[in-house]
C-alpha cells in the first residue's frame, strides 16, 4: 500500500516472525548465546522466557536457519497436547508415523530413533514454543527424553520456549526434578527507548530505506510510550503511523502521524494497559477461586445427597433389623426367666395350705 510512496522494498513492519528482520537486542543476543551453546556443545537444555510479542519465534526461526544437515529437530508449537499426542507429535516431526501405537510402544520408538540419529553424529533438537500450556504430566516425558546420555553428551537437546507463567511452572515444587536438569535460562526483556529507535530503523533499513529517516526521531518517543518497548506492538503501530503518513501524503511519519496511528487504534499508553490486565488477571484470579469453591460444594453436596439417599434406601431394612432385635431381645429375657425358674424349683412349684410344718 505505502511501498511505492515511500520508496521501500518489502513491508518493515509484519507480523509474521521473519528472521531477516531480526533486531538483536542484548537480551535476544543473550537468549540465542545460550541456545547455540547448549546445541552445539551438547549441554541439555535451556529455557527461554518473554512477554508476549517479545519476538521469542522470530529468534526461533533465525536459530533454525543455522541448522544444517547434520541436525534432526522437532519443533512442537502446538502445546495443548496430553503426553500421548505429544509423543506423537515429537515423532511426527522426527519423521516417523506412529499412530495408533500405545505409550511403551511411543517411547521405544522415540529411544531408538535418538539413539540410532546419535550413533549416526546427528544433532538432535527438541524445540517447544509456548511451553507454558504444557501439563505436567508432558513435562515429566520431557524430562525423561532429556536424561537420554552418554557418559560425556546428551543425546536430545532440548529448548523450552514461553511466557513468563513458564518461569512459575518450572519454580513449583513438583517440578523439582525437571528444574534440576536444566543448564541455562534466560528471560527476553522489553527494549528501552533507544532500543525501540534502533529497532524501527533497524527494520525500516532492512525494507530498503537505506539511511533515509522515514520516521521522525521526535516520534520514537511516543512509539515507546504507547508501545512499551515490546517489538510486536511497536510493528503494530509503525505500520498505521506509515499507512496514516501515506493517506496524508506525508514524506515522513511524524508525531502527529504516530498519533493519527495511536488513535485509529484506539490504544491508552502502555504502563495503562499494564495495570488494567493486572486487575483483570486479579479479578480472573478471583473468579477461579471462587469457581472452584463453588465447584467443590456441589461436589461435595451431591456426595452428601448421595449419601443421604443410600440412607432412605437403607431406611425399611433397617427398621425390619430393629424389629427383629427386639424380638430377639424378648425371647432372650423369657429364655432367662425360664432358666432361672429351672435352677430354683422350690419356689417355682406352688405350696398347698396347712401343708407347712409347725416350728
């Protein structure tokens, strides 16, 4: 729309995670520092956190674009799996077919193509974007796969990708053991200011502007402000800043450009935004909790009703149980007189008048 008007290449600002566009900040050069070091040094595994849009998948792809023959990776984005279908997916990606096998059947599969692909000098990568919606019961497997070694390597390197609720997950006490394993983590920060500027142009540059300032550096403030340094917002609103600046036939996006932007968004700065989700994840928060007391109640209610309704069907039998013991208890009480009369005859047999001796 705006590429012929502004003189540029391909669109600076998408959405889609393209690793030519990669911006490296200090913590993106950290966070692929460290995934490089566990692959390529055979070191196990690595957790990388970040805010949502904080570019974790396009540093993802640009890690795959490095990978060459000699490396087997399974890339799993699909995290709502149970342990059975991940297994699966796992193997799907390592090119196997392992459908309507059962569970011994997944892992045995799964142990051998490792060992075999490692006996063979292959690199073998196990990749999962947004880890933070796997259970536990997928985290365990993860586990079990990463503790597949040689005496001196790890066979399956493993790079877990998510949120900051990952973080959380990995820090519970029942996931103690996975924690153990391991060796490196590191969390993708939001860019500072200056950060922000260099990524725009950064990205502007790369879409063919060259050195040609197409954004106003008086604007990159306000980009920040509404943005909060996070790269996939800033595309966002970079991209209907350039589109306002187009329909207005500015040669340049300006501060009112990036304000047109910020309005047909209808966006509040972003520290406002920030506190508003707090307060609905507190209020959400409440919510579950109060769900899941509700929840519990009725569980337990209908236990109770349950319960009761046994009791109602116990109720004639019980009744017929207690005729019965006194009856029972009535018998019991002649067959004692009776035996009593037995052991004393003397007073049980009637005495004749005039029949008693004189003193």
């Amino acid at each position: 729309m705006y590429l012929e008007f502004f003189k540029l290449n391909e669109h600076p600002f998408q959405l889609t995670p393209d690793s030519d566009f990669l911006y490296m900040s200090e913590s993106h050069a950290r966070a692929k520092a460290y995934m490089d070091y566990t692959i390529w040094n055979r070191d196990g595994f690595v957790v990388v956190t970040g805010e949502i849009g904080a570019g974790k998948t396009t540093l993802l792809q640009k890690l795959l674009s490095e990978f060459d023959d000699t490396a087997a990776v399974a890339k799993i984005y699909q995290t709502q799996l149970d342990e059975i279908q991940f297994l699966q997916a796992v193997l799907v990606e390592f090119g196997l077919k392992p459908f309507n096998a059962k569970k011994v059947e997944l892992m045995d599969m799964l142990s051998t193509f490792l060992i075999d692909s490692f006996l063979q000098s292959k690199q073998l990568v196990l990749i999962v974007d947004e880890a933070q919606n796997l259970s536990p019961k997928v985290l365990e497997e993860i586990r079990m796969l990463s503790g597949l070694e040689t005496q001196k390597e790890k066979i399956l390197h493993v790079i877990l990708v998510g949120q900051p609720e990952l973080n959380n997950i990995l820090d519970s006490a029942e996931m103690e053991q996975l924690l153990q394993r391991v060796r490196l983590r590191c969390h993708i920060s939001a860019l500072s200011e200056t950060e922000t500027r260099d990524y725009v142009y950064h990205r502007l540059r790369i879409a063919g502007a060259g050195d040609r300032l197409i954004f106003d550096p008086d604007a990159i403030p306000l980009v920040y402000e509404y943005t909060g340094g996070i790269p996939r917002l800033i595309n966002v609103l970079c991209d209907m800043a350039l589109t306002c600046a187009f329909t207005d036939k500015k040669p340049s996006v300006s501060i009112a450009s990036v304000k047109t932007g910020i309005a047909e968004l209808q966006w509040k700065p972003y520290s406002e935004r920030i506190k508003a989700r707090v307060r609905s994840q507190k209020a959400i928060g409440k919510n579950r909790e109060l769900r899941y007391l509700i929840q519990e109640n009725t569980r337990h209610l209908s236990e109770l009703t349950e319960s009761l309704g046994r009791i109602n069907e116990f109720t004639p039998r019980l009744a017929e149980i207690a005729n019965g013991i006194s009856s029972i208890e009535k018998l019991l009480e002649r067959a004692a007189a009776s035996q009593k009369l037995s052991a004393n005859p003397v007073a049980a047999a009637p005495q004749k008048k005039g029949s008693q001796k004189p003193f």
